[in-house]
C-alpha cells in the first residue's frame, strides 16, 4: 500500500491549496477516503470524509463552506480543496483509507500545510 501526498506548503492567511493523494496497493474503490489533520500539541482531527462513490462528504463546523473533499476512482486519487485558509489551519495532513465493511485502515505519511503571513 503505499500513498503519494502532494500539494501542502506555506500559504498567507486567506490564501488556498490543494491537497492531492494518489493510492495503490488496495482497491481503492472499496475504501471510504478521509482526510485528517493534526496540529502541533493537538489529536488527530478527521477533516473530511468522502463516501465509495464520493456522494456524500461531511466537515466540521470550522471547514464547512471552506474545504471540499474530492475523489476519482478511475484515478485512485483524492484531492482537498482548501480555500479562506487560516492560521489555525496549520497542521499536518494526512490521508487515510478506511474499509468501508472491515477493520483495514491505511494511513498516508503526511503532508505540512502552514498558513501564516
């Protein structure tokens, strides 16, 4: 299994990026796709779930209207659109693969995201 994450930086407040996450190794098409965040000090924060057919994607409260969660089956990728970023933004990212019927969860390495001016 292995995952390529592409897209993090240094963006100034207000400013946007695109995460992107290639998967190989497991049937992506079978695996519900999250992305998840973990700021210095802070747990792991789910920030975006998308379904096997990419029909239906949540966010927190703090995301919405804001992060826009994205899949391409054919592609084996999933991409996060982030716009109106924050300093509290600042995390690293990472992507993860969940069974959608199974205990099988695959995690990328993570990617830096840092909003600050």
């Amino acid at each position: 299994v292995q995952f390529v994450e592409s897209g993090g930086g240094l963006v100034q407040p207000g400013g946007s990026l695109r995460l992107s996450c290639a998967a190989s190794g497991f049937t992506f098409s079978r695996f519900i796709m999250n992305w998840y965040r973990q700021a210095p000090g802070k747990g792991r924060e789910l920030v975006a779930p998308i379904s096997i057919t990419g029909a239906t994607t949540t966010y927190p409260d703090s995301m919405k209207g804001r992060f826009t969660i994205s899949r391409d089956n054919a592609k084996n990728t999933v991409s996060l659109q982030m716009n109106s970023l924050k300093p509290e933004d600042t995390a690293v990212y990472y992507c993860n693969a969940k069974d959608r019927i199974g205990p099988t969860n695959y995690w990328g390495q993570g990617i830096q995201v840092t909003v600050s001016s």
